[in-house]
C-alpha cells in the first residue's frame, strides 16, 4: 500500500481517504509481524527518498 502511495504521489491527481469503522472487537489476533513490517516501510521510504535526489 505504501508503494503504491509513493508512486501516486507522483502523478497529478487528487485522491483522499475514506472513513471506516473497525470493529476489533470481533477480529482474532493479528498475524502480521510488527516490527518486520515497520522496518520494510522505512527501508522503502528511505529507498524512495534517496532515489527522488538522484
């Protein structure tokens, strides 16, 4: 999603976010590895940022 994100940054449209109510209340527990993720999302802003100044 993120890439996705920086790509359309980009291009010259208009996009905005949509509202939604999360109901954690009946999900199970996350499966998705925090920190590894986090890390992947830096790594790839940074990789981005670093190719926007060459």
């Amino acid at each position: 999603m993120v890439d996705i994100l920086l790509k359309l940054r980009r291009l010259p449209v208009i996009f905005g976010e949509v509202p939604l109510i999360l109901r954690y209340d009946l999900k199970a527990n996350s499966k998705m590895r925090l920190m590894k993720t986090s890390i992947g999302t830096l790594r790839l802003l940074a990789k981005r940022r670093v190719g926007d100044m060459s």
